[in-house]
C-alpha cells in the first residue's frame, strides 16, 4: 500500500493537467498552433469545430512545455465528460478528437500505470520535441 501512496505522489507531483483555457497571445504563438493543427490532420470543414479544437491544441502545447520542465513529466488528459463541463471553451468530443489525433500523430502516447483507478496520463511522443 504505501508504494501505491508513494506510486501516486509522484505521478500527482509530475503530473500536469490539461486546461482547455488558453489562446495564443502573439504571431509566434498563432503560427505555431497552426501548425500544430495541421500535422494533426483533423477535419477543417466546420470552423467553430476547428477554433475549438485550436484551443485544446494550445492547451496541450502549454500543459506539454509545463510536463517537460519536470523530471518525469506527464499531462493528464480526463476522459469523464464531467471533467469538461467546467470548460465552456470546448466539449469532451473535441477533446477526444484532438487527443486522438495526438496518439495517431505520434505527439503522445498513453501511459499504462500500475495504480488502480488511474488512467489519462499521456507522455510526450517522437514529434513532440
């Protein structure tokens, strides 16, 4: 039991969720969510879906810069849909979408964990460096 307390406080210390709260704020920051957007190659044929879908983009790239300035860090990425509701920018399906594309891309990759209970934890992939 107290390696699974131990297992859990580091996971929770190096463990960054994703927030679907942030917008980019300059150029540099427009172009690179843009691209980013595009290497996931998800349907561009509805634009509100694409704004929103642009917002969970950009919450990655800051909860991924966050992970990564952390010795093992993870971005925990929920897949209740409950979890979502407190972010009126996008809904679970966009996330799903969009956390899709990033396994498929090769951005992310899902941890398994030994801890019962807890899933969610992606790991930076090859292109996300």
């Amino acid at each position: 039991m107290d390696a699974n307390i131990d297992r859990l406080q580091s996971l929770r210390n190096d463990t960054v969720p994703l927030r679907p709260v942030y917008e980019p704020y300059n150029t540099a920051a427009i172009t690179l969510v843009d691209l980013v957007h595009q290497a996931l190659d998800l349907a561009t044929d509805r634009p509100t879906s694409v704004e929103k879908q642009k917002v969970v983009v950009c919450a990655f790239l800051a909860a991924a810069q966050r992970a990564f300035s952390k010795e093992d860090g993870a971005v925990a990425i929920s897949s209740k849909a409950e979890y979502w509701s407190h972010y009126p920018l996008v809904g679970v399906d966009i996330i799903k979408q969009v956390t899709k594309a990033l396994v498929t891309g090769d951005f992310i990759s899902r941890l398994r964990t030994q801890v019962v209970g807890l899933s969610g934890l992606m790991k930076m992939g090859n292109n996300a460096a």
